[in-house]
C-alpha cells in the first residue's frame, strides 16, 4: 500500500517528500489542481483519433515507442500493438493473456523489453517470451545499461536484468530508503543510470559509483516525473513545477519554470521541447510556454506519452481516448467555433489596412485582431439579417468593400465604422475584384458589372455589355497582362482589353458547364478550372484559338475544383472538394485533413495569403491556416516494413531468404507503412514473381489493407515485392522484396508428374467412348427441355409486356377521365415548349373549370359528379385535334396542350358544346356550364410563367360571369 499520495495526474500517481508539504509551496500546489493554465489562451488543433475502430482493444493507452525501423508501438491495458499504417495490429504470439503494458524501451540488438504489471518481457524475432517476475507500473521505469541487459526501478527497489532473464538487486540506499519517493523514472545516460532521489536527482555508473545533482547543480527542489534523451545527447528532466535541461558535457542544469506538470517530454523537428500533461500539451520554444489541445477537451484524455515523428506527426497516448494524432503539427493551425468562429462555410478572407482579419462567413462573419487567439464578430453596422454570405472581402484604403451573396454591395469604413449599401439585388454573386485601374470588378448569375468611382460618395454601378447570352454565369476572373482581365464563364473564357470584351475560341471541345475560375501563374500559362470537374492550361498569348491540355494527374481528372489563386512565389493552389492542391511548377501536393487542414472541402475563393507567406483558406468546416507555404522540401516515402512473414506455421525473419517444403498453409505477410505524412491514406502495392518471370511483365496488385494473403502456391522460387503508394504526395516509395523457395514432395516431382499425365491419358482413352454414348443421351434430352422451356418463356414474355404496357396507362392517364394525368401534360407541355421555336407554330394552353362543380356534387352526388366530368371530357376529345394533349389538371379542371391553335378569331364558337350543355347521369338531366382560359406560348415562357397565365385568364372568366372563354394578357 502505497503512502503519501495526494493525487494523481496523467493516469500516475503522484508522490510528494513530506519535506515537499511546506505552507508556501502546498498552498501553490492545491490552488493549482491537474490542469495548471500557462501563460496565453490554448490553441485548438486537430487530432486524429484511432480507437477500437481502428484495432485497438484498449482505449487505455500507457505508453508509445518508435522502434528503429519506424514503426510504431503502443502498451495498453489490454496489450501491446504495432501500427501498420492503418491500423493497430496486436502482438499477441507467445502472450496467454493481454498484458497490461506500462513502458517500452528497444536495446541495442533490436530486442524490445516489454514492462507489464505482470512482469518484464521481451519481444524478439517476432515472439513475446517471459524474462523476470518484475512488475513495471508505470512510464520510464526501464533504461538500458549500456550492454544487452537493462534497469528496472519498481517502487522501494532497483533491478538489474541480464539479457538472460538474471536478476540482480541493485543497492542504492539513499534513492530508496523510507521517507523519500518510492517511485521514478529512471535513463541510462553518458555511462550513468539516472534517477530520482526524492527532490533531488541521483546518478549511478556501472561500478556503482553515485552522485546526488541538488541546488548546486541547478536542480531546485521538486517532485521529478520524467527523463528524456534528445537527438543531441542532452537531458531533459519534467517535474511538477519545472522542466531541466543539461547539455551534454556540461555538470549543471539549467531549469525552466513551468505552471504545469511536465509527465512526458520529445522533442520536435526544430528542437522545441513538447511535454505532455493531464489537460493540454505545452511546448517551449526557447523563450516561452504554448499550450494545445483539441476541441474535445485533452484533459478528460489523461496524456500518457508522446512521441514525435520524423514526419512531423505527434502521437499521443492517453488513457481514456486510444491514441491520437496530431495532423498538421508546425503545418497548420485551425479555426473553428471554439475560437469564436460564428459559422462556415467561410466564403471570403481579407486582412485590412489595421492588419484585422476578416472572414467572411455562412451568417455574418468574424475578425481576428493582430496577436488575438480568438475571433470576434463584425462591427455592429455589418450585422444585418439581409446582409449574409459575404462571398469577396476587398480592402481598398481605409475602406472595406464586402459583396454579399444575394448581390449586395457595401462599403465599410474603418475610421467611422459606417457602413453604405452602394449596389442591391444585383443577382447570385460570385465573385469580386479590383483591377490595375482600381476600378470594382463583380460577377453574378447573368450579369457582369463594375464600379469605377470606387470613392465617390455614392459609386455608381454599371452593367457590362460582354456580348454572351443573358443566362450567363460570372464565376471567376483574374488579372492579365497589360491590365487586362480574364474572366470565367459558363459560356467559356472571355477576354477584356482596352476596354473591349472578346469570346476566346478554343481549339479544344469547351467543357460542359464552362468555367468556374481562371489564374494565371508567372509562367504565362492560363488555368482553367471547368465546372465539371478536373483542370485546363493553355498558353494565352499564342495567335489564334487557344489549345486547352488537361492536368494529366489521377487526383485533379476526378476532383470537383472549386476556385483558383496563385501566391507571391508563383505557385498555384486549386481547391476543391477533395482538399487543395499546390503546384510549384514542377509537382503536385495535396493537403487534406490527413495533413491538418480544418476540412477537406473547400470553399471557392477564401483565399489570402499574409506578409509572412503563410496562406488562409476557407472550407466547409472552419478556416485554416497554413503557416509556411514556402517549405518545398520533398517528403521522401520509406519503404514498408515487414511485421511478419509466416508460410502455414513457419515464420521467417523478415527481410531474409526462406525455404519451406510445400504444404497446403498459406504464405501470410504483415507490412506496415512508417511514413506517417498522410497516415492511414498511403496504399501498398504488391506482387509475387515466380522464378521464370520478368518484373516488368507483371502488373503491381494494390491493397488497402496491410495484411496480405497468398492461399496454396505452387512449389518454386519467388520473390515477394511491395512498395508505398501515396495518391496526395504523388509518390512512390522503394521497394521491399525477399526471395523464398517452396520444395515440392516426392509426389510433385517432375517423374511423379511424368507419370500422372500418362495414367491420365490411359485413363481418359478408357472411359471417353463411354462418355460420348452418355453425352449423346443427355444432349437429345436437353434439346427436348430447352424447346419446351422457350414456350414457356416466350409465353411468360407477353404476358409481362401486356402487363407492362397496362402499368404505363395506369401511371400517366387518369383513371376516371381517361385523360392523361396531372403529371404525364405537364411533361407533353415542357417538351412541346422546347420544341415550339423548331417547328413556328403557336403553341396554346387552354384551361377548362366546370361551373359550380360543387352545388352538382352537393345536390346530385358525386357519382352525378363523375357522369358529368367524364361526359365533358368525351367532348373535349371531340372537339380538340388528335395533336393536342388533354389531361385532367386537377378536380374539375381539364387542360389542353393545343399545338396550332391560331389566336385569330373567335374562341366561343368552337367551344360552345363545352361552354354550356346538357348532361345526364341515367334518366336524369341537368345543364351545367364551362369556364375557359386560353394562353399561347410567348419567348421567355417557361411551364410555370404559361400555366399562371391561362390560369389568370380562366379566372377572369369565371369573374366575367362564368359559361365563357377569356384570353390571357
């Protein structure tokens, strides 16, 4: 049982030196429960989170490890496992029950000492076998010693364990004794054993030689968690209130205060030291103390160990959550509604002449004041009901001008916070700029404008006459040579320069749909982003009709590109909704949330790029924030890693030539991918050659999954091939092979086979005349069958098609009426609209009501009422021409599609035995009267515009004194 204990932090217990309970210090202590804030607000990143989902049986993480090839291990409560790159894979061989696993740690021989409450393991040539009856409870409690065997520290004792499983009690009285802490990490540094000796450090070398590192050494009094080695051979040590560094040589630390409990430390790419604590990750940078954590609130997470990555992905391991994955560490920082985010998607970015940023949102939108790690909302004068959608965020001067989605355009001013509506209704906004002259550039559906006098008091706003049709869409546009504009349209690519708009034409078939944005990068080559999908260049400045070549890349052919821009170093970024895309002029690189972006669709247009560099984009999820767009340095792919190989139950060293005699076991290959730039995202490719087979005439199999299967191969020599595919990178990493024989048995020799074929052969002359004789029978029986089953086929065939043909009537005519339905006249009428500019001929729809409908129904009954609106149905047949189409609109309202109907002359005449007639229902008679309304088809007119006026005219009818026919407008 253990004593002392006030707590505990990060799923350990903590022990404090009663000399540690002072009045000062315990006050400090208590007021500072678990979670200690740093100085600043914590940053919000993005994790990625891998839980039972993706393999794990033990959402209680303990401890991570790094081994030498790469590959990544993770110690539960419930067991250790590798990661392949997908998933987490169980090591289980050679384990009767799961290990709860606390600390790992890799010898120099490549073997893996496994610390488990159970006791202390080892994991070696591809098994887990028992070395010592040591229990390991906690994080670091394993170091090496400088040979193949390793020190355990467990509470009131320290071990030394030899390679083979000896264990020998090491005596160290002062670290150990009662009073002091029971407990701590221990490392092995420089020829020295490090550990905790209360609030003071001790040291221990081979020959038992100890030293005691206190005040003089520049460690202060505190309660010691952690040791860490960097990649320079310096020590970093994580207490409770402080975090030391001792540089190599050097026989004094130097300690940096901490608010937070420092349990876990690495170090990343650029030496920053990462530390870990229930609560947030902290990282000190030489000067100073950030904080992170997700949206999720890291402190129910209980941080356990981090790991950095070569490839710049942080692992954590937290007892509560699996382990997570910190995408886009040093990358990309996130915007989201836990940093005042109101809403997204964001449609447009902007910083303005103060250096706020703007965001342009979903509902309204927010800003980001220099230095400020929130978001607030905009001034009080932007926030209107009817002003949503800020699509174009343009700074002019002390001037803000916002283009809102619905083609309202306002003009902020930063220096009297008023806004002024300069432009309403102007139509469905695209997008806006300004061009060399200053002059106000934006695009709706069907109209193209701008504003020249940009700071009158009231702009003016012009419609351009471009000379495309009035449906035209205005969806991108970017600036050309000699202050010229390009401008993206759904009717293609339309140039203005000195003051002339001009139709490109294209040599190329133009894209369906035209296009959705336009840029032009410094090489002088145009990109085009079609509104179908995939992306266009071509050369502008080349006489004659333009050649548009398609991105010959698999990602782009397939992807719905949003918008275009380029940066001020030339490259070019395409967003789409598969994430972005960044070409540097010599290759492709795709972000997506794998790599820290907020979302992977993004929004057109939000784009901008700070005086640092760094570049803003907008998405469907929030804002990021890439920080150095500059960095081109090539990501390398590694090739993959064999876990295992194993042929039925045989298992092979990895990456060495096998032999194995045949059998009817499978040949099983475990890989994993240890590039973790887009983890889980990344494919392998694979393949088996045989001896007699030429690499290049065999095809590369892909898989998903890391787990490969080959059931029942043949005996002969192979070779085995894999490599990593990562479709965002664009690249392809070496490839790993191993070669390997399968004996044949005696009975699969070449002489065994001799003779199977000739006893094959005596056999099949034996019995194939007996054969033929059944082969004759048979084949005259199944003629017989098949005639008779054809009958009955072709039987069955027109019973269906009657069927069908009654199912059709059915659907589209009305089954009192005999008219055709609703539905079935209203298609014949938007065809018959499509059609009516080909043939010249007017086209008319006339609407029939009959009069008091009801008072029939109410008086007589609705069976009266039925008689009556068929019997009116038989005379509009009568009378209408075979080419109309007469349907039953709706209760007592028939309509007509009455192709040639001339509007010239009197309509009543014609009418007349349905303006007013006699009906009966059996012996009984009774007159009932028609309303008609008559419309004929004009340019412009769609189904709704033609069917509302007909409609008007009937009821003008109907108000003229009903038993009468009225023309529309």
């Amino acid at each position: 049982m253990r004593s002392n204990s006030i707590g505990h932090s990060s799923g350990r217990w903590v022990w404090l030196h009663p000399g540690l309970l002072g009045g000062s210090l315990l006050a400090v202590f208590l007021a500072v429960p678990g979670v200690c804030a740093a100085s600043g607000e914590t940053r919000i990143v993005a994790m990625q989170s891998f839980t039972r989902e993706q393999g794990l049986r033990s959402l209680a993480a303990n401890v991570l490890l790094r081994d030498r090839q790469g590959v990544l291990w993770v110690g539960t409560d419930k067991g250790l496992y590798r990661y392949d790159g997908r998933e987490f894979v169980p090591v289980e061989d050679g384990v009767r029950a799961p290990l709860r696993v606390n600390d790992l740690y890799q010898a120099n021989d490549g073997r893996i000492w496994i610390g488990a409450s159970q006791g202390l393991y080892v994991w070696r040539d591809g098994r887990v076998e028992a070395v010592a009856d040591v229990p390991v409870d906690d994080l670091r409690r394993i170091a090496g010693d400088g040979a193949q065997g390793v020190y355990v520290r467990h509470q009131r004792r320290l071990v030394h364990v030899e390679a083979s499983g000896r264990v020998q009690p090491v005596a160290w009285p002062r670290a150990l004794r009662p009073g002091v802490l029971t407990d701590g990490p221990v490392l092995w540094l420089h020829g020295r054993l490090w550990t905790t000796c209360g609030p003071q450090l001790c040291t221990r070398t081979a020959d038992g030689e100890q030293s005691v590192w206190g005040v003089d050494n520049g460690v202060p009094a505190d309660q010691w968690i952690t040791f860490h080695r960097d990649d320079h051979g310096e020590l970093w040590v994580g207490g409770m209130h402080h975090l030391l560094r001792l540089t190599a040589g050097s026989d004094r630390f130097r300690a940096i205060d901490s608010t937070d409990p420092v349990e876990v430390i690495d170090n990343d790419s650029q030496g920053r030291v990462l530390a870990g604590t229930a609560g947030h990750i902290s990282r000190w940078d030489g000067k100073g103390w950030t904080q992170f954590a997700d949206d999720r609130r890291l402190q129910s997470a209980q941080i356990r160990d981090l790991v950095f990555d070569p490839s710049g992905a942080v692992w954590l391991a937290t007892g509560g959550r699996g382990v997570l994955r910190w995408r886009g560490y040093g990358r990309f920082q996130n915007w989201l509604g836990a940093q005042g985010l109101d809403s997204a998607p964001t449609w447009a970015i902007a910083r303005d002449g103060d250096g706020r940023l703007w965001l342009g949102n979903q509902r309204h939108g927010n800003l980001l004041e220099p230095g400020a790690t929130r978001l607030t909302p905009w001034p009080s004068a932007l926030r209107r009901r009817d002003w949503v959608d800020a699509i174009a965020l343009l700074p002019q001067g002390r001037r803000m001008w916002i283009l809102f989605n619905r083609g309202i355009v306002v003009r902020y001013d930063l220096d009297t916070k008023r806004a002024q509506q300069v432009v309403r209704n102007a139509g469905w906004a695209k997008f806006a700029l300004f061009d060399a002259q200053g002059r106000l550039w934006f695009g709706t559906h069907g109209s193209l404008w701008r504003i020249d006098d940009v700071d009158a008091p009231q702009p003016q706003v012009r419609r351009e006459e471009t000379g495309l049709p009035e449906d035209t869409r205005y969806m991108g546009a970017a600036s050309a040579t000699g202050g010229g504009l390009w401008f993206a349209t759904s009717r293609g690519l339309l140039r203005f320069r000195q003051g002339r708009f001009e139709r490109m034409r294209t040599v190329t078939p133009m894209p369906e749909g035209g296009f959705a944005d336009v840029a032009r990068t410094g090489d002088g080559r145009l990109w085009l982003a079609p509104v179908a999908g995939g992306l266009y260049w071509t050369h502008p400045d080349r006489p004659g009709a333009l050649h548009l070549h398609s991105v010959n890349d698999a990602l782009l052919q397939h992807s719905l590109v949003y918008s275009l821009a380029v940066d001020r170093s030339g490259q070019l970024w395409v967003s789409s909704a598969d994430g972005l895309d960044r070409y540097d002029g010599r290759d492709w690189r795709r972000y997506d949330r794998n790599d820290g972006l907020v979302w992977d669709d993004m929004s057109a247009h939000a784009f901008h790029q700070d005086r640092d560099g760094s570049i803003w984009f907008g998405t469907s999820g929030g804002v990021s924030h890439l920080l150095h767009p500059q960095r081109r340095h090539r990501v390398m792919l590694r090739a993959p890693s064999a876990l295992q190989v194993q042929y039925g139950s045989q298992r092979l060293v990895p990456g060495q030539s096998g032999s194995w005699p045949w059998s009817r076991q499978a040949l099983t290959i475990a890989l994993a991918t240890t590039s973790d730039v887009h983890a889980g995202a990344a494919r392998i490719e694979y393949r088996l050659l045989s001896s007699d087979e030429e690499a290049d005439a065999r095809a590369w199999d892909t898989s998903v999954s890391r787990q490969l299967r080959y059931a029942a191969l043949a005996p002969g020599r192979y070779r085995f091939q894999a490599r990593v595919a990562d479709p965002g990178l664009r690249l392809l990493s070496p490839t790993w092979s191993f070669d390997f024989v399968i004996v044949p048995p005696w009975w699969r020799t070449g002489w065994a086979r001799a003779g199977y074929v000739l006893l094959a052969l005596i056999t099949l002359l034996l019995t194939w005349r007996l054969r033929n004789a059944q082969l004759l029978r048979r084949q005259r029986q199944l003629e017989r069958m098949v005639a008779d089953r054809t009958a009955e086929l072709e039987a069955d065939k027109r019973e269906l098609e009657a069927a069908r043909l009654a199912l059709q009537h059915e659907a589209s005519h009305d089954a009192l009426t005999g008219l055709l339905n609703r539905g079935a006249v209203v298609d014949i009428l938007v065809e018959a609209l499509l059609s009516m500019h080909e043939d010249g001929r007017p086209l008319a729809v006339v609407l029939f009501d009959l009069d008091h409908f009801k008072q029939i129904n109410d008086t007589y009954g609705h069976l009266t009422g039925d008689a009556v609106l068929v019997q009116c149905a038989q005379r509009l047949r009568r009378l209408a021409p075979d080419e109309a189409s007469l349907g039953r609109y709706g209760g007592e309202e028939l309509l007509a599609v009455w192709p040639g109907l001339s509007s010239d002359g009197e309509l009543a005449p014609r009418f007349a035995t349905l303006l007013e007639g006699c009906y009966t229902d059996g012996d009984r008679q009774l007159r009932a009267t028609c309303s008609i309304g008559v419309a004929w088809a004009r340019h412009g007119d769609d189904v709704g515009t033609l069917l509302r006026r007909a409609d008007a005219a009937l009821y003008r009818a109907k108000r003229s004194g009903r038993a009468r026919v009225e023309r529309a407008d």
